[in-house]
C-alpha cells in the first residue's frame, strides 16, 4: 500500500501565488513541489523541455500556471498537458484571468481553458482573478515619489489579494472532485477606482499619495520602451481598456464560496503592506 502523500507540481512556484499556495498545501498534507527557472524546488523552463520530464515525476495534481509576457502559447502548453497527462497527472488548477472568454483574437489565455475542456483523463478549475493588489506594492503599479500612474479615466476594478487566490488554488488541488469543472471569477469585495486606492494606501502608510490618470498610449508606449515585449502590448490594451470602458471586474463571492470567509478589502491589504510604501 502506498502511504505517500499526494504530490503537486507549482508551476510558477516562486511567484506572488505559488509560494502561498505551497505552503498552504504543505500545511493541508500535500507535498508541493516548487518548480521556476531559479529559485524553487525543481528548475523549470517553458523553452526548455527538457527540464518538464523530472518536474513532472510522481506529480499527481498539477497548478498551470502559463508562459509570461506573451499572447501565444497554446501549442507548447497542449504539448505539456499531453507530458502531464502520460506521467500520471489527474488534476489542472489553471491560473488564467477575468473575463478571459472575451480576450481579444490571438491572445491564447481561452485556448488553454478549451484544452483543458477537452481532455477527459484529468479534471481541471479554472481560476479568473481581477487584477491583484500587490501589483501596488511590486513594479507593476508602483508608487513613485508619491504617485500613481496608469489609465482608468475613472474606470473601477475589484482588485484581488493574491493570497485569496494561493487559499482557492489549495482548495481546488486538495478537494479535486469538488472542484471539478468549476470555473471562478477571484475578486475583491469592492469596485474601487485608482483614485480610491490612491486615498487608501495613503491612510494605511501615513504618507501623501496621489493618482495621475494617463492617456493609455502613452502608458503602453512607455511599458514597451522599458522593456516588455511589443506582442505584450495587445493585452495590456483589453486589461486596462476594459476599466478605462468601464467594465472592469465586478465583485463576486467566489473567494467566500470556496474558502469560507470573505476576501480581503483593499483597506486590509493596504494595512498589513504599509510597510512597502514606507520603507526607503
């Protein structure tokens, strides 16, 4: 009789959910298996196949977590499912993003979610979070001297702590039968505007704090001149277009759903990360 514990594959293990999620899973029993280019537990390249065969042993549960920074990758991520599915994977928590069935043509975040449809030898959740409130605190949306910039034209959005989603994420890999099939859409409890948060994070770090609105062009234009990749651009263009169009994510009780208590409020959030906007 094999007594093992169940084993699940991390994919992005190093990041703002994966190492929340690992260790939520070890403290629930399941032995969680890190894997990134550096840094985790097992080394793993999505340009590298070779590393995927030794990621991938004795796993049995599997959270996906896609290439970064690029719109196509459908083709090399059906390959890996394919790898998973032969070295005994039975479950695929997926870490996709809201709205995701009204990305825009070419952006393969919906492929992956109709691959793992199809397939019939494992079960899949699909997670769609808004966009997370540590982009605030990281250099997504960082506040520099004082200010935050980025295109809303006073849009809102339910801005999600990511630590809601690492506590979903266990719930799916731990209870797989449950979560069968599901599909949830991670928010938090509220719609706030840029401005709004700007007031927060202002009150939570005793500091002035301020929202710039810019024209979205500009904004992208300036994200490629530092470096992201220009096919990146078509994402960014539907992400921070739908709050600029006003349909940003919208709160739902999913988090509750799952996990039994409310998700975070921005207020918490800000408060337990004051530190981030204090600190030299």
């Amino acid at each position: 009789m094999n007594n093992e514990a169940p084993t699940a594959l991390i994919l992005g293990g190093t990041g703002r959910t994966g190492s929340l999620l690992a260790d939520g899973l070890a403290q629930r029993g399941i032995t969680p298996r890190t894997a990134a280019r550096s840094g985790a537990d097992v080394r793993f390249d999505w340009d590298d196949p070779a590393t995927h065969a030794d990621a991938l042993a004795r796993v049995d549960r599997l959270y996906l977590v896609t290439p970064t920074l690029r719109v196509r990758y459908a083709d090399q991520v059906a390959a890996f499912l394919d790898l998973a599915e032969a070295a005994g994977v039975r479950h695929v928590t997926y870490l996709s993003v809201y709205n995701a069935d009204q990305a825009p043509e070419g952006v393969d975040i919906s492929a992956v979610e109709a691959d793992l449809a199809s397939r019939h030898s494992i079960t899949h959740s699909i997670l769609r979070p808004a966009w997370v409130m540590q982009n605030f605190t990281d250099d997504h949306l960082p506040v520099i001297e004082g200010v935050i910039t980025a295109p809303s034209a006073g849009g809102r959005e339910a801005f999600v702590d990511a630590a809601d989603i690492a506590a979903v994420a266990v719930e799916t890999l731990m209870d797989t039968e449950t979560h069968a099939g599901a599909t949830y859409s991670l928010t938090g409890p509220q719609a706030l505007t840029f401005g709004e948060v700007a007031d927060i994070i202002a009150s939570a770090s005793g500091r002035p704090i301020t929202y710039s609105d810019i024209n979205q062009e500009t904004w992208i234009n300036g994200a490629l001149a530092a470096g992201v990749p220009v096919d990146f651009a078509v994402i960014m263009h539907w992400l921070t277009g739908s709050i600029v169009a006003g349909d940003g994510a919208t709160p739902t009780d999913d988090i509750e759903k799952v996990t039994g208590r409310p998700a975070t409020t921005f207020r918490q959030f800000a408060h337990r990360n004051a530190h981030a906007w204090t600190s030299s």
